[in-house]
C-alpha cells in the first residue's frame, strides 16, 4: 500500500486559475476611475518670462510668453512659435495648464505638438488644494 497524494487535479486546478487571471488581469486595468491627489508644492521661481501653454475647455490651444496674450493657434502656428522660440532659448521651460473639463486627448496632442518642436522642459500649472472652494475646514 502506497499513501501518496495525488497532485494532479491540484495542478490542473491551479493552471485554469492562472489563464482566468491572464485573461482578466488586462480588462480590470482598462476601466479603472482614477482621481488623482492634491498635493501642496511650492510654486517654482523663474528668472526668464514664463511661457504658458494652455488648452481651453473647448480644446483650442494658445501661447503666453511673458505678458503678452496669444490668440487662438492650430497644430503648426503653435509649432513655429515654439520652434522659434526654442532657437532663441532653448533651455525654456514651458508651462502647461489644461482646462479641467478638457479632454486629456486635447492635452496629450498640444505636449506632442511642443515636443516635436524641440521643447524638452515641461511643467504643470496646477492650483493649490486649499484654493479651491469648497473645500478645507470650516
């Protein structure tokens, strides 16, 4: 008399188990909500003119250098400017605020745009958590 336990229907178990979680693994990450967190930081102190790139709620995309207020651009106005003005400063940081209610789609094109342009230093302009109404103690 042999007393072994057989292993097989474990194996055959733990084999269907493991394709279920290869099959599933990749459809949970697709659908996920994600609300991203706030955070306090410190605003960043530039002793050249700023450059702000901005894309409004409606998706279109526009260029403050300094003082000066851009109108309106399309894909290749906003890729000369850039262009142009990265031969003149080309350690220029651009900063990048994004309407809240914009389409990330929106976002992601406009930083494509400036890349392409040869920008290589690019920040967010955020708004402090505790600037926000609504929301702190009371």
């Amino acid at each position: 008399m042999n007393a072994e336990i057989n292993v097989v229907p474990y194996i055959d178990v733990m084999l269907v188990l493991l394709i279920i979680f290869m099959v599933t693994a990749p459809l949970l990450t697709q659908g996920i909500e994600v609300q991203l967190p706030e955070a306090n930081a410190q605003s960043l102190s530039s002793q050249n003119e700023d450059v702000i790139f901005s894309v409004t709620a409606d998706g279109r995309f526009l260029l403050n250098v300094g003082d000066k207020q851009s109108q309106a651009l399309d894909d290749t106005a906003l890729e000369d400017k850039v262009r142009t003005l990265m031969t003149e400063r080309p350690e220029q940081m651009i900063l990048v605020e994004g309407d809240a209610k914009v389409p990330y789609e929106h976002v992601a094109r406009g930083m494509a745009i400036l890349r392409s342009a040869g920008v290589t230093k690019i920040g967010f302009v955020t708004t402090p958590a505790e600037a926000k109404p609504g929301r702190g103690s009371r």
